[in-house]
C-alpha cells in the first residue's frame, strides 16, 4: 500500500511540474483604412426603366457599360479621405463616415449610404437607386420605375 502510495504522489508531482504551453495570442490585423487619396480608375453601370400600366409591362430597357478615365463622359476625380471625417473632392468638402462596409456621405445636408470595400490599394464603392414616379401615360395611371447602380473602382495614390 505503501509503495502504491509514493507511485501515486510521484506521478501527481510529475503532472504538477509540467506546465500548460503558453497560447500565442493573435492580433488580427488592422482594417484597411478608408484615409487617404484615391484616384477613380473605372465605373461600372447598370440601368434600368420600366413602365407599367395597370400591372403590365408596356416598355422595358436597360443598358450596363463601362467608363474609364479615357471615355469622353468620364467626370470624377480623386477624393481625399480625411482622419476628422472630411471628403475632399473636385474642391468641394464633405462629412463622412465609414464602419465596415458601410460608407456614408453627407453633402448639403442629404446623406448617402453606399456599400464600400477597402484593401490596402483599392477602394470599390457602390452606388445605388431606385425611383419610382406616377405618370398619366394615354389617360392611364402609369409607373416609371427606375434602377441605377453604380460600382466605382479607385486606387490609392
């Protein structure tokens, strides 16, 4: 009984002694920040308009394209993001705020919630709307209901 005795406070004081490995703790890395200048490289299109009356569809069209800085419509230019919360672009300045993928942009006192992505050199934002408006269409009762969406792609400068 002895001898199972010291066995037993042995193998206790061996499992005692040992010591648990440290964990490593891992700090994810730090979000990419939305501060900087960004220079708008592409916009992509997407637009749609339909017409309805009285529940049918009377005209439909859409049309997707692409813009680059080359197209003669192309009209952006680069937008700085402050640390305090200021865009600056095109000489005019706005408030922003950014948390995850949710931009927002408030300018002449009308918000703006866009859909962003941010890695340490690209910046793609997303932009869209949709309306609808009531219109007498022969003497009837129609809708024009319109969709807009717009992803514009920039890279840090």
């Amino acid at each position: 009984m002895k001898k199972m005795f010291y066995a037993l406070l042995a193998v206790s004081i061996v499992f005692t002694a040992c010591k648990e490995e440290d964990e490593e703790i891992v700090t994810p890395p730090a979000a990419p920040s939305i501060v900087g200048v960004w220079t708008p490289t592409s916009a992509e299109i997407d637009h749609s308009q339909t017409l309805t009356v009285e529940g049918n569809v009377v005209e439909s069209g859409d049309t997707t394209y692409t813009m680059t800085p080359t197209s003669e419509e192309w009209e952006f230019e680069n937008a700085e993001f402050t640390s305090d919360g200021q865009m600056i672009s095109d000489g005019d300045t706005n408030s922003y705020t950014q948390s995850g993928t949710v931009l927002t942009i408030t300018e002449d006192g009308e918000t703006e919630t866009h859909t962003c992505t941010i890695t340490s050199t690209t910046l793609t934002v997303i932009m869209s709307n949709s309306e609808e408006e009531v219109i007498d269409y022969m003497g009837q009762e129609g809708i024009i209901s319109t969709n807009y969406n717009m992803t514009l792609n920039c890279t840090r400068q």
